[in-house]
C-alpha cells in the first residue's frame, strides 16, 4: 500500500512538472494542474487494467501463474493462488480419503447402501448389489422399496422400529442354492440412512445343523437306553429261566455295544476337527493295513449273514500294492474300514464285496469298495457324508449303522489331502473311492516288504 501511494505521488508530482514546463510563463500553474491530472488518469486507467487482468485470470481458473507480479494487484494474485492452491490440496486429499473410504466398503464383505433422506439411493457396494439385485447405472437415486419387494422387507421400513433386523432371501435365492440375508437399517446425518445387509445362509445351515445333531444324538442314545432299561426292568421284576436270561443280556450287551461305537464315532469326529493337519513324517505298510481290514470285514459279514440263514456274502480282496502310505495310520484305517463295513452292511445276502487298488499315471493311488446292493440315487449322494444322514434309516440300525462313518471318511479325507469318490445309481450298487496324493505314497523297502509278509 505505501508503494502504491508513492506511486500516485510521484506522477502526479511529474505531471505537474511536465505540464508547467510545456505551458506559457503565465499559465504554469493551470499546466502544472493539467498535468496532474492527465497523469492520474493515466494511472486510474494503468491500475484498471491491472485490475482487469486479475479479474479476467480468476474467471479463467488457471493458477499456473499470476498476470500481475508488482504491486497491489500482483499481491492480491499472490495470496489468491496461494489460497487456491492450498483449498485444491485439502479437497484432493478430502477426495483420496473419501474414495478410501469408498474403496473400504466396497471390500466390505457386508452389503452397504446409503440412503438420503427421501429414501433414495445414494451409493451402495458390489456386495449389496448381489444381495438385493441392484444395478450401478441403473438403480442410483431411486426408491429403494420400490426395487426391493419382499414383503417382509416392506413392512420393516414403513414400520419404522430399526433396533433389530429383518431376515429375508436373497436377489440370487433358489430351491437348489438357498442364500438368505440379514438386512438393519441406521439412521445417520439429517434424516439420511445407512442399510447394512450380510449373508446369513451359512449361520443358519450351521444351526439347523447343530439342532439336527443334537436331536440325532439325543434319538440313536436314546433308543438303545429305552432298550436297556426295559430289559433292566424285565429282569428285575420278572422270575426268568437261565435261557431267558441269557437271551436278555446278550441283547442287552448289543445295545450297549452300539452306544459304545455311537461314543466312540462322535469322539472320533471331534478329534478330528480339533487336530492339526497329519503331516507326512508317519509311514505305514498298507499290506498290513489291508490284512487287518479284511479280517475285520470277513468277521463283520459271517456276523451279519450267518451261514445258516442264507446264502452269504462273497467278500473279495485284492492284494495290496507294496506301498507306504504317510499320515496317522489309525485315521486311515478307520477311514477305509468304514468304507468296507458300509459296502457289508448294504449289500445283501449272496451279493458280492470287492475291494480293489489302482495306480493313477500321475502317481497318485487309489483304494475302493465296490458292492452289489441296492444302489443310491443321484439326490442322496451330495449328503451322504453329512452326519446322520441315511439314505435308509431302518436298514442302517439294523445292521448296527451309527451314521457317522462316511462322516468321518470325508474329514480324514480332506485332512490328508486326498479325494473321496462316490459312484451309484439305483438297482445297480455302489462304488466308493479314496485318491491318495501321489506325496503320500511310496514303495516299501525289501525288508518292511518281507516283515509285513
């Protein structure tokens, strides 16, 4: 400000000068005047454009460089791109915190759709996209209950109580591939919402499993203890014979026989999903395995299909290869042993039991149990390894089933790595496969070779 004052005075003092100097003797002081004043309004005009300048840079919004470098107006320039420039910095690091913070709730594996107050769209991520069928380009700042039309959903909004959620299927739901959400409104801003919405299908199949399996467990005790204290109650109020007796406690001792392998299945299973993964340090011979499980599987069908009732089964077993096969031995045992005492246990009186080895070109080897029984059809077989579950639930507890075999199968399978293969159809029997990874495998040595003949 001093400068531009200066600057004024010392062309006036200089118009004045100029215009005595030109004027006649007798009229310097009116030259004198006129040049002041011709010299301020060559200033007024100067600073105008000035001015102007700054102006016409401002409207065009470029803050490369200032018009004006000198004076008021250069230092106005000054401090207004300074300004500006600082005001683009805090709104570029506004944007790069809000598209991070976008960029969160899009990996959100919550759905996420922000709501004005209107209830119009805002924003929504990919995960409420999927769950509520919206579309990017289609559905912003639309009404999103009239995009969603469950009825459920419907009366939660209008309803306006937003303490709890509402549970509901989702966009992709079908009979064959059930997905259900979870969906809670928030009030947040003035009068604007937050939806949140998560896939709950996974927590309500664990539940619905969990009740199943308590109420299993609870069912398969308790048939047996019914059974137990009848005879219990038989026996101590009812004067038996010595054959009479005898026939009580045999039958009594098979149910508690069967509790027994029930306990022990279920202890089984929770070993299984508690421990760590085998890892591949314990080799065992499988020609010892395989003799072991064929001595249980003659002993377990000359139990089942007593001679004298009937023709018996034909069990037959192929030689095991000369293989080593690394893991906890008793989790493999126990897994191919289920597989023999469920092919016995189904197949009929004279039908046949073949249990088999093959080597894969890739190296990889396999066990399987191939039967002669009824067959399975094709709905019953994705959940044959659930617990429980039985295709024939009679037959099963009549032939001493607990129902978690193939359960405990697929857990040792997929703790070592290997694959199990489930082939059958209706009328024309089963075959049941366990892949061993070809690291799981190799020759024995000639020594362990001759001990274990």
């Amino acid at each position: 400000m001093p400068l531009r004052i200066l600057s004024i005075v010392l062309l006036q003092i200089l118009g004045a000068l100029l215009g005595m100097w030109l004027a006649p003797r007798s009229l310097e002081i009116r030259g004198g005047l006129a040049g002041m004043l011709v010299m301020g309004t060559v200033w007024v005009l100067w600073d105008f454009t000035r001015g102007l300048r700054v102006l016409q840079w401002l409207r065009d919004d470029d803050l490369s460089d200032v018009p004006v470098k000198l004076g008021l107006w250069g230092a106005v320039a000054e401090r207004v791109r300074r300004a500006a420039r600082v005001r683009e910095q805090a709104t570029r690091e506004s944007e790069r915190r809000l598209q991070d913070f976008l960029a969160a709730l899009q990996a959100s594996p919550n759905g996420v759709v922000l709501l004005d107050a209107s209830g119009r769209i805002e924003w929504f991520n990919q995960t409420a996209a999927a769950h509520l069928g919206l579309d990017p380009a289609r559905d912003r700042l639309q009404h999103l209950v009239n995009l969603v039309r469950d009825p459920g959903f419907a009366a939660y909004i209008s309803g306006g109580d937003y303490h709890g959620d509402v549970t509901m299927p989702a966009r992709s739901h079908s009979s064959t591939r059930p997905v259900r959400i979870s969906v809670q409104l928030h009030d947040y801003g003035q009068g604007k919402r937050l939806l949140l919405s998560r896939d709950i299908t996974l927590f309500e199949q664990a539940e619905a499993m969990r009740r199943d399996f308590v109420a299993n467990v609870s069912h398969e005790i308790r048939t047996p203890l019914t059974v137990l204290s009848g005879f219990v109650e038989t026996l101590q109020s009812l004067p038996l014979n010595e054959s009479e007796r005898t026939r009580y406690l045999d039958l009594m001792g098979q149910q508690a026989e069967r509790m027994q392998s029930l306990v022990s299945d279920l202890l089984m299973l929770s070993r299984l999903e508690g421990s760590p993964p085998p890892g591949e340090g314990e080799w065992s011979s499988l020609p010892v395995m395989a003799a072991q499980m064929e001595r249980d599987a003659r002993a377990l069908s000359a139990v089942l299909n007593p001679p004298m009732t009937g023709p018996s089964q034909h069990v037959v077993f192929d030689a095991a290869p000369p293989w080593e096969l690394s893991g906890t031995a008793t989790e493999w045992h126990s897994a191919m042993s289920n597989l023999m005492s469920n092919a016995i246990r189904y197949t009929p009186a004279g039908g046949e039991v073949y249990c088999g080895w093959l080597q894969h070109e890739d190296g990889r080897g396999e066990f399987f149990v191939q039967d002669s029984g009824p067959g399975i059809a094709p709905e019953h077989i994705p959940r044959l390894t659930e617990r429980f579950y039985r295709v024939d639930r009679s037959r099963s507890r009549d032939t001493g089933g607990t129902g978690l075999g193939l359960a405990i199968v697929k857990h040792v399978v997929q703790r070592h790595g290997a694959e199990l293969r489930i082939e059958s159809a209706p009328g024309k029997g089963s075959r049941f496969a366990i892949v061993f990874p070809a690291a799981r495998l190799r020759p024995i040595s000639q020594p362990a070779l001759l001990d274990a003949a």
